[in-house]
C-alpha cells in the first residue's frame, strides 16, 4: 500500500491542482445540463401547448362552421315553409274564386229561369193537372220535357224541379221517386230540398236559397245539394224553381291538381264535419258518398278554425294522421251555409324539394359538406326525412324506439330550449352503434317550434 507520506511534493501538487480544476468544471457542466434540459422541456411544453391550442381553435372554428351550416339550413327550410304556405294560400284564392263563381252561375241559372214569363203559368199548369202520371199530366209532361231536359243538358244540372206554394213537387225532369211528394210533409222536410224550401218560405222574391249537401234518398241515397228560387208574376206568388246541385262539377274544381305536387289537396268540408268534395289522397274513405254514408268526416285543427269563420295557415296532423302544411278558408255560399275550403301538402314534400332529375336537395348537401345523416323533424319527434334512411327513419325520437338515444336527448332539449344544441359522441343504435355525435337546431315561427334539423357529423 502506498503511503501518501512516501510522495513527492511535485505529484501531490499536481493532483491537488487537477482536482481544484475539475471540480467547478463538473459543476458548470452539471449546471449547464440542468438548464440545457429545462430549456428543452420549455420549449416542448410551449410547442405542446400551441399544438393544443391550434387544436382547439381548429376544433372550435369546425363547431363553428357547423353551427353556420346549420343556421343555413334552418334558413332554407324556413323560405321552403314561406313558399309552401303562399303557394297554398294562390290555390286555395284561386279554387275559392272558380267555386264562387259556380256558385254564382247556378244561382243565375235559378234567376234567368223563375224569370222567364211563361214559368209561372207551367206551374199553374201542373198543379191543375193533378197527380204526375195522370192523362192530364203526361200530356203537359210531354209538351215541356224537351225544353226542361236540353235546359238541364246545357247547363250539367242533375235535375230540375218546379213547386207549388205549399211544397209539392209538381214536375221534375228525372222523375225519381220525389215526384208529387210534399217537401214539408214527408222524409225530404231533412234533406237538402227541405232545408233550401224553409229558407226560400222566408226570403225575398230576389234571393236564392241554398239546401246543403246531403243524402237523398230519391236519388237512391246519393249526396245532392239544392238551389231554389221564388216564382213570383205581377204580385203574386206561383211557387218555386229549384234545381239539384251536380257534385261532380265541384270536385272538377278542387281535385284540379296544378301546384299540388305528389301529396298535396284541396277539399270541402261541411259544417257536420263530413266531406263536400273528394279527397284526392283516400278517394275511398273521404269521397263525399263515403263520409256521408260512413260518418267519417274530418276534424282538425283547419276545418275547426274555418267552420268557426275565420282562415289561417299552421302545420297541423291532417285526417290520415299525417303532419301537413294546411291553409283554410271558410266558404260562405248563403242562408247560413259554410263550408271549410281546405288546401294541404304533406311536411315532408314540402320541406324536402326534389330537383327536375329526382335528385333530393338534402342529400346533395349532406354529400357536399361531408355529413353522414340530416334529419327532418316534427315539432312531436317524427322523424320525416333523413338522407341515410337509416332504422330511425319515420319513427318517433322523442317517445319511439330510439328515444334514449343522444339524438333523442338532444331534440327534446331543443325542443324545450328553442336554440341550438348539440350531443356529444354516444354509440347510436340505428347507425349500427358507432359512436355518433348531433348538432340541432329549431325551425320557429312566432315562437313555436315548426321543424328541428339535425345533423350527424361525420
């Protein structure tokens, strides 16, 4: 062992120095990795946070761009809702007018008639010829059967009556079963011809009066309306014209289909809520024979507020159950009667246009903007419209199968909330569980909830 006694100065100089030497200069060393390796850590930390943040403004500026797809979204469908609602408001203006209009040709029909001179000396005729089917009668038929059946032939009347003072029908064209029967005294006091002759007992030489649609069972129970006037020469009263209003020509007015797309319609309903056209969508259920003869009528929220007096336009369920577009009117053709003019078209046809090559305005947007689904939906939760038309489609999202969804959560906030909302990514059952996050917003209309549109990002 070496003895540090037995070294020289020389050496132990020598190694006091490298030690007195080295030993600040593995301290500066350590130091000067100590700060090199802060340095590095700050400067990845800071580059992580840019990251981070060049993140979340990329992702906020996305939510935003969403957010903007979907403020042009809820725009489009609201000028598409303005649009379907002038639409129906032109047609049912127009189809108001022409029924109107018919209306007036038959009323002058009633005039031009009861005012011909020799009118009230065939009544007087007949009521001194007696009983219909007599020598005396026949003859008198034969004389004016020509003239009375080109009259009726020209003019697409049903059938045409002439009355004496007390309600007898004395004469008819067709010569169904009413022929000589007493309108006050017998089962047609209730029917069309009834209502029209107590309204003609008490109106005014210039008046016509007008009996409602309605079953006649001498026309072997078919729905007849009826016009009468009052006969009146020199001062005094002969009796009364009538005529049997023909129902065909005013289902010519409404089922007339221009402007009225795939579901769209336009029919009459009476004041007992049964039909007075044919409806174009169910003409087996709701024809005016069918709703007469089976009591099925229409009552909803239009007809209500149109029988009631007043027009409006709304999104409401329609007869079929079905969400529509509707826009009313009431109809008042005289002597109290009103009918409703309802004009209609399905929400889905409505809000989701097809273009001239079938091409659905949605889906090319939802494929131009990468989306994976868009969604249409009823202020109830129906899903009306999707592009994917996945297994959500024409179901209910707020009480259906699919309504503890996120979609489901998201609509029924948006529903209560009225803004925009979106769901965070949750596995969605109809999209075969992959994760799937919604962005919704309401489609208002004087504060209440018309549509809501969703989006499924992708």
């Amino acid at each position: 062992m070496v003895n540090l006694k037995d070294i020289k100065m020389k050496p132990k100089l020598i190694g006091l120095f490298l030690i007195v030497g080295l030993i600040p200069l593995a301290l500066v060393g350590f130091m000067a990795s100590n700060l090199a390796t802060s340095a590095l850590m700050e400067k990845s930390y800071n580059q992580l946070e840019s990251v981070r943040e060049i993140k979340k403004a990329q992702i906020e500026k996305y939510f935003a761009e969403r957010k903007g797809d979907m403020g042009v979204l809820v725009e489009t469908v609201d000028t598409l809702r303005q649009e379907a609602f002038s639409k129906l408001e032109a047609i049912q203006s127009i189809k108001k007018a022409q029924l109107m209009d018919y209306i007036g040709i038959l009323t002058t029909g009633i005039h031009s008639q009861k005012d011909i001179p020799y009118t009230w000396t065939v009544i007087e005729e007949f009521k001194r010829a007696g009983k219909p089917g007599t020598a005396s009668w026949n003859s008198l038929a034969r004389k004016y059967d020509p003239y009375y059946k080109e009259m009726i032939e020209e003019n697409g009347w049903y059938d045409y009556f002439l009355i004496s003072p007390e309600g007898r029908i004395v004469y008819t064209v067709t010569r169904e079963s009413d022929l000589g029967m007493s309108i006050p005294n017998s089962e047609l006091r209730d029917s069309g011809i009834g209502q029209a002759f107590k309204e003609a007992q008490r109106m005014g030489e210039e008046d016509v009066a007008i009996g409602d649609i309605a079953p006649y069972s001498p026309s072997n129970g078919a729905p007849a309306g009826f016009m009468m006037g009052r006969i009146v020469a020199d001062g005094k009263f002969h009796g009364y014209n009538a005529l049997q209003i023909p129902i065909e020509k005013i289902n010519n007015i409404m089922l007339r289909r221009d402007g009225m797309g795939k579901t769209g319609e336009t029919y009459l309903v009476g004041q007992d809520g049964l039909m007075r056209s044919d409806s174009y969508l169910d003409p087996k259920g709701h024809s005016v024979e069918a709703s007469m003869r089976n009591r099925e009528g229409v009552d909803t929220e239009a007809t209500r507020s149109a029988l009631a007096g007043n027009a409006g336009q709304d999104v409401i369920i329609d007869y079929n159950g079905n969400p529509v577009l509707s826009a009313w009117h009431p109809v008042e053709l005289g002597n109290g009667v009103r009918w409703a003019m309802i004009s209609e078209i399905d929400v889905a046809e409505a809000f989701s246009p097809v273009d001239e090559n079938g091409n659905e305005y949605y889906k090319k947007y939802a494929d131009m903007y990468g989306y994976y689904d868009l969604f249409l939906i009823n202020p109830d939760g129906y899903i009306f419209y999707t592009v994917a038309r996945e297994a959500d489609y024409q179901t209910n999202i707020v009480n259906g199968k699919f309504s503890s969804s996120n979609l489901g959560k998201l609509v029924r906030e948006v529903l209560q909330s009225k803004r925009y909302g979106m769901a965070d990514f949750e596995p969605y059952e109809p999209s075969n569980g992959e994760p799937a996050a919604f962005i919704a917003q309401p489609v208002l209309h004087e504060g209440g909830v018309e549509a809501i549109v969703a989006l499924q990002p992708p």
